[in-house]
C-alpha cells in the first residue's frame, strides 16, 4: 500500500485518494475528483489513465507525457457543478509544475461530463 502523500493535495495517501482511481480499483466519484486524479496522472506518468479518462468524442489519439516536466501540486480554484447528482462540471484549477525553464504553472478552467455513471474530461481553456 503506497503511504506517500498524493500529489493531488488532497492531504491523503496515494492509495487513500488517487491511486485507486489510477488503479482501476474504483471510478471518480465527482469532476472535482477526476481532475485531482488526473493531475496525479501526470504527476506520476500515467498516459493510459489520462486517455481513458478523456470523454471517447474528443479523446486523442495520444498523450504524451514529457518526463522533464515535473507536477509540483495542484490548487483548485473553484467548482460548478460536477456531482454524482449532474451531468456536467466545471473545475477550474492552477497546477505548477518545474521544467527546464524553470517553475511556472498551467491554469485551466475545465468542463467534465458524467457518461453512464463516469466522469469524463471533455475540454479545458486555459487562462
């Protein structure tokens, strides 16, 4: 069982919040939770989970993740909608990250849509 704090920033272990999700152990319960999941995805360099969680009409082909790109931590800066009781969410985050120019941050402002009882990233503008 991983201890680790999840790079999420839920304050949780790794096998407490993201990694269950990452694992296929369970589903995202709300948008809020997919996008957490997600950026522990790209924390972590898991390309399969971002691909199967992308919505199927909008999904690429690939996604590849750039392993000099390092996830510092996520903030999320407000939520619209998304529960288990909606069929679309709005989740607008801040995630800063290390590169090779050095620190800088991606602030996006994402729609999500729950398809058959699982939430799905569709698409992000960033700001």
């Amino acid at each position: 069982m991983d201890e680790r704090r999840c790079p999420c920033g839920s304050g949780e272990t790794v096998a407490a919040c993201c990694g269950r999700y990452l694992s296929g152990e369970a589903a995202p319960p709300s948008a809020e939770a997919l996008m957490r999941s997600r950026f522990t995805a790209f924390a972590v360099g898991d390309e399969s989970y971002l691909l199967a969680t992308w919505h199927p009409d909008v999904r690429p082909p690939s996604c590849p993740i750039d392993p000099q790109t390092r996830w510092l931590y996520l903030t999320i800066v407000d939520v619209l909608d998304g529960s288990p009781f909606h069929r679309g969410g709005v989740v607008e985050f801040v995630a800063v990250y290390r590169d090779a120019d050095g620190r800088g941050e991606l602030r996006e402002r994402s729609t999500f849509e729950r398809v058959d009882g699982c939430w799905y990233y569709v698409s992000g503008s960033h700001r």
